[in-house]
C-alpha cells in the first residue's frame, strides 16, 4: 500500500476494459485515494446540484442528444489524472473542478432561455449567443448580459466526454450534402442545426470568422438557422493577418461596431469600470500561465500536459477575467505548483524527452498528453494552443485606456486559441515554434497532423526541413479532430509506439500502456 503512494508503481493499462469504463480505480495511497474519491463525489454532487435537480434540465436531458454524453464527466476526470500524485494531482482537480462547475452553470442557463425548455423571456432579453470561435472578450464591459456558447455545450465538450459524440452531427452535415474534407469541428456545428438539436436561445447573437474553409461553411449554415429563429446576427470579422500594425486599426473597430450591436439589441450599456475590473483579472491569469511556463523551461516543469491545455482553453477563451473564482484557482494552482517545484517533484517517475506539442490536438483524444508521459516518458512541455497572448493589458481606468482598451480586445480576439496559429502567417505557425523549442530546451515536437486542417497541413515540408536544420526530432500524428473513424486513439498512439521503437530505439516506461482497448471507452 505505502509502495503504491509513489508514481509509477501500477501499470495503467491494466485498468482499461474494452468496454466504457475502467476495471477499478488507481490506487494512490490511502490520502491521494481518498483526496481523489472526494472529487469525484464532489464533481457528481455538484452536476446534480446545478443540472439535475430542475425538472427543465431533466427535460433537456431528453430533448437533445447530446446531452447524455455529460454522464461521462467523471469518467473524463479519471483520464486526465492517471498516474498523478500530491501536488500534481490537486492541480489537476482545482482545474476540472472548476471547469465542471462552468459548465453546469452554462447548461443550466441554456435550458432556462432555450424557448422549447426554459423560455424565460426576460432572462432571453440579457442573452447574447456567442459563437464558439469567438473570444468573449467583447463581453468584459457587460455585466448585466449573459453571454452563452451552445457550440460548446453540444458539441466542443461532448467530443471531450465521449470520442463519438459529433459523429452523428457529422454525417448529418455530410446527407445534406455538405462537404466531406473539411474539418469536422463546424461541420459538427453545421450538423447540429440542420438536425434541429441546438437550444434557441438570445436575443442576438454574435458570429466570428475562422477563415478555414470549413468554419466558414458551418457558420452560414449556422448564420441562415439564426435568421429563421428570428435572432438578428452580427459577423465579428477579425483579420488574418492579426500581427500586423496595419490591421490593427480595422481589428479595433470591428470591436466597436460589435460593441455597438450589442447595446443596441440588448439595451446594456459599455460599463468601463466593469471592463477595466475584468482585465485585472485577465493579467493575473496572464501573469500565473507565464510563471507556469517558466517553470516548464527548468528540469521541473509542474503545469504542463492536459493540465495546461484544457484550462488554458476555458480561462483564456470564455471567461476573459469575468469570473472572479477562476484567479481563486489560478493563485491555488501556482501555490502548489510552486510547492512541488522548491522539492523538485517529478510528475512522473520518468523524464526521457522534452516535447513541444504543435498542431491542433485530436479533440476525441484529450489524454493523448497524459499518455505520452506515463507510456514513453515525454514530457509534453507545452501546446500549440495554450500559446496565446501573454501581453498585458490595459488596467487602469483613463481616457487614454478607453482607447487602449478597443484595441486591446481586438488583440484578444486576434490571438484567440487556434486561429492565434494556424492563421496569420509564417512566422507564427512556424518561425515561433522553433523559438519556442529552444526556450523550453525541447528535443522533441509531436507535431498534430489535423487532417482536415487545411491552413496546417500546408506547410508540412517545411517543418521537416527546419526539424532537420535544427536536429529536432519531429513526430508527426495524424488525426481528423472529431472524428475517431478516420484515424483511432490505437491509431493515435500507434504513430508514437512505431517513431519510439523504430527511430529511438526505446522501450516504453510502461508497457501496458503501449496498446489499450479503448475502442469502446468513453
Ligand atoms: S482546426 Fe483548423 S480547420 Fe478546424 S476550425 Fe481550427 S483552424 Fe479551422
């Protein structure tokens, strides 16, 4: 039992089944096993408590499909926290807690304005439906609006939950006669509507530009549903060359024009004292994610992995300093981190390689990260889309601010979490990740192979060549996002298994990890 305390003393893959569900829990030691049980209660009681227990939501339950995949939230939980210990396995917990309980509260809301579930019209009358693609940060100077995604509530954290969960979205899409080659997360979207199985819900709703080919796409069909819902819509276009002096002037008045359609649909007022508050909190969330990563270009990186990414994703991308008990789990999250790092704590029993993780990551396999440090001791330092902006922003109430603060949004929005990458040229795909290798003192990039990732795959022989220059190893994985048919987590995991055996002539750290029977597994 004590020998069990440590890391690494289980072999992981002994747990899967080839069904849903694990064979048993990791045992941690008495404490760990008992803080982690706790959680999972914890995460259970609180689902409940904001979901379940209103008979509306219980009829949402029913009303749309997607919902049943919430079921798998603890099971998701389980993924991401196999094999840590002590620190690592709090800091891990302080962010799903967290992350759970927004969630809940983003179902929740939906169902009430939904007008087939809730219909609460006055509480519709705050509602401004937002895109999944856009960064909310055009809502910090709103408190009284309730900004909701129902992209992310039916389809972007479904796929976390259940590898299959946008399959049936896609192949909608795809009967109606939409293309097949292109990317499967608007095209989930697109789905979505065309199958009538999105809350209706806003009294406007904003709309933001990927530019990929199939973000484009879904968001007409989206757009077209919207007008017949009688929900008046604005296109937030942001520029694709967003590092550019030049374009900046244009990003920041999109800002202001969507600004301007907010208050005029919503009758809310800009409120600067509200936005200068939140974007306190978007520098302190800024100022922690750069101490973490500071630590992560040292031998003791402690946040890092899923738990860099996910969070990233939620702090970054929805709440933009909003909600104030996000900083309570940033300051909880750096104090622990800061503990495990004066011991010179190891997440993993195992450090073999050093990985920058480039590319968007398979949506379908989240645990990828997690799996490469337990299975082959690869250290996934950091992720492509947790490089978002570290600038600091405008904080403090002048009028010189004001108009700082225009195009300091802008730049946000600019930078949100994927297009910041794959759109905007050259030197931020490409030129910024071999910086990025070199301060992190990486020797490996896993580089995601999004299949359907047209604006990635491009520039495919160039990463090579540079790879090759630099003496970088440089694994590709190849996915398709959404969609597990096309290429499986096995399939996944199989393009590491071979570059390690073959090339690097390696034996995993554990091998009963190396091939799982997660086929079926949520
Ligand atoms: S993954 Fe690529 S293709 Fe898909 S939405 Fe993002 S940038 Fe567009």
């Amino acid at each position: 039992m004590a020998k069990a305390k440590r890391i690494g003393t289980e072999n992981l893959g002994r747990f899967y089944t080839e069904g849903k569900v694990r064979n048993r829990r990791e045992w941690r030691g008495l404490a760990d096993t008992a803080y982690d049980y706790s959680r999972w209660l914890y995460n259970w009681f609180n689902m409940a408590r904001i979901v379940l227990v209103k008979p509306r939501n219980i009829k949402a339950m029913f009303r749309y499909r997607w919902m049943g995949n919430y079921l798998a939230v603890p099971m998701m939980v389980d993924r991401h926290t196999q094999g840590l210990r002590g620190e690592h396995l709090r800091i891990c917990h302080a962010e799903q807690d967290i992350i759970i309980e927004d969630v809940a509260k983003l179902l929740d809301k939906l169902f009430r304005a939904d007008r087939r579930i809730g219909n609460d019209t006055e509480f519709n009358k705050k509602v401004v439906l937002i895109d999944e693609n856009a960064m909310q940060s055009v809502m910090m100077g709103f408190p009284g609006i309730v900004p909701l995604s129902r992209e992310i509530a039916s389809t972007y954290i479904p796929v976390l939950l259940n590898q299959r969960a946008a399959l049936h979205y896609i192949d909608i899409a795809q009967e109606y006669g939409l293309a097949g080659d292109v990317c499967p997360m608007p095209e989930a979207e697109a789905g979505l509507v065309i199958d009538d199985d999105a809350p209706i819900v806003g009294c406007c709703a904003i709309q933001c530009n990927t530019t990929c080919d199939g973000s484009l796409m879904g968001n007409g069909v989206v757009y077209k549903r919207l007008t017949e819902e009688g929900i008046p819509t604005h296109q937030l276009a942001v520029p694709l060359r967003h590092r550019e002096d030049d374009v900046q002037e244009y990003a920041a008045q999109e800002i202001r024009n969507a600004i301007a359609f907010i208050e005029e649909h919503t009758g809310e007022k800009w409120d600067w004292a509200h936005y200068f508050e939140c974007a306190k909190r978007v520098n302190f969330a800024t100022r922690s994610r750069l101490e973490w990563m500071e630590m992560s270009k040292t031998p003791y990186p402690q946040v890092f992995g899923s738990n860099l990414a996910l969070y990233t994703e939620t702090n970054y991308m929805v709440v933009n300093g909003r909600i104030p008990l996000f900083n309570e789990a940033d300051k909880k999250i750096s104090a622990l981190a800061q503990k495990a790092y004066e011991k010179k704590k190891l997440v993993a029993n195992e450090y073999r390689h050093r990985a920058i993780i480039w590319g968007v990551q398979s949506h379908y396999y989240m645990d990828f990260l997690v799996w490469l440090l337990n299975c082959w001791g690869i250290i996934p330092l950091t992720d492509m889309l947790s490089m978002v902006s570290t600038k600091i922003i405008a904080e403090e109430d002048t009028p010189e601010n004001r108009e700082q603060a225009i195009y300091d949004i802008a730049w946000l929005t600019e930078n949100m979490l994927m297009r910041n990458r794959t759109h905007g040229g050259y030197k931020v795909l490409l030129d910024e990740l071999w910086e990025f290798v070199e301060e992190f003192n990486a020797d490996m990039v896993i580089l995601w192979e999004h299949m359907s990732c047209k604006a990635l795959d491009g520039m495919h022989g160039q990463f090579e060549e540079k790879a090759r220059e630099k003496g970088i190893h440089l694994v590709w994985v190849s996915h398709d996002l959404f969609d597990p048919r096309v290429i499986s987590r096995q399939g996944v995991r199989d393009q590491i298994n071979s570059y390690m055996r073959t090339v690097m002539r390696e034996e995993p750290v554990d091998p009963s990890l190396e091939v799982l029977t997660d086929e079926e597994s949520w």
